[in-house]
C-alpha cells in the first residue's frame, strides 16, 4: 500500500531527533528545580493553613505535572512527558535533596503517564484548552491514588476534600498554566526549530 502524506507526516514526527533529546533534558532541569521550590513552597503553605496544612500538597500537587504537557506541546512525541517528568524527578532528588528520594522516579513515571494519555489518544495532534485541561486532571487523578495508597488517605473524613483540592490543582497548574507556557513560548518563537512550530506552516 502506498503511503499517503498525512501517513508519511504522522510515522515522521513520532521519529526522536537529537534535539528533542536535548530539550527532553533541558527541561527536566529547569523543572527540577522548579519541583525542588514547590516543595519549599508546599512546607510554607503548610505552616500558613495551620491546622490544614496537610491539604498544601494537594493545592500545589497540579505544578509538579507541569513540565510533562509542555514537553508533549512542544516535541510531539510518544513518551516526552514520561521522560521529562522521570528526570526532573532524577534532578529533584539527586542533586537538590528532596527526601522522598528514589521513590519521586516512580511518582514521576504515573505523573508523566496520566499527564500523556489525554494528549496520546488524540495522537498528539490535538493541543487545545480541553486537552491541555484533560491532562492535568488525569495526571492528578493518577499520582492521587498512588499517594493515597502509600500515605493511608482511604477512610478519611478529608478523603474526597483532598482529591477535589488535588484535581483543581491539576486542573490550574498542571493543565491550563501548561498551555498558557506553552502558547507564550511559541509567541516567541524559540521552539519553530521543534514540532510546534509546523502549526505556524
């Protein structure tokens, strides 16, 4: 069967190219240390809700989704957001000290996961409001219960309140704060080299 253009364009940009590596590994980085702040941010948060300060991780949850969605935006590729979230976890832990240590490449994994399946089922090729707003909920429905699980939140009175503040949050930072990053770095014009920048041609 021969190949139409569309079919051509679509196996093409799920091929890796160096760049996308190195902006895979670039932005691991900088959200790296964007991750590490947010955990500064969170223990702040924490002694300002005072009796409630256990819900600050669930209101700053949806920044710790970030870097995945605006990967996919950006490279287009199967397993970008994944990848970006596993090694800001990588930056996070090793070179800044968080001390959830090791256990972050597992959360980052079903954060990046969650995060990509909004984008993976429209074969990234959709990169609207909706989708982006998708994404952050998936993401914070998934690393919800994977933290609930590990943290004993079944059977409390603040179960639901916790994962209605955490879906908001990936809502907010996780989805729609990704698009606003996303759309502002295009405008700029410093990603036309990547896959986004097709939507310009």
């Amino acid at each position: 069967m021969v190949a139409t253009g569309l079919e051509t364009r679509s196996k093409a940009s799920y091929r890796w190219e160096l760049r996308d590596v190195v902006l895979i590994a670039v932005l691991g980085v900088v959200f790296g240390f964007v991750y590490w702040a947010l955990v500064q941010a969170m223990h702040g948060l924490g002694i300002l809700l005072g009796p409630f300060g256990d819900l600050s991780q669930h209101v700053l949850q949806g920044g710790w989704l970030l870097v995945a969605p605006v990967s996919i935006a950006i490279i287009r590729r199967p397993g970008a957001g994944v990848a970006a979230e596993i090694l800001a976890a990588i930056i996070e832990f090793a070179f800044l000290g968080n001390p959830a240590g090791p256990m972050l490449i597992l959360a980052a994994a079903i954060q990046g996961a969650g995060s990509e399946l909004a984008f993976a089922v429209t074969r990234y090729r959709r990169f609207t409001w909706g989708v982006f707003a998708l994404s952050g909920l998936i993401g914070a429905l998934g690393i919800f219960f994977y933290s609930a699980f590990r943290s004993g939140w079944f059977g409390q009175d603040i179960f639901y309140l916790r994962l209605i503040v955490q879906l908001i949050s990936g809502l907010l930072l996780g989805g729609l704060l990704g698009k606003v990053i996303v759309d502002n770095l295009k405008r700029t014009g410093v990603v036309d080299n990547y896959a986004i920048g097709e939507d310009s041609q």
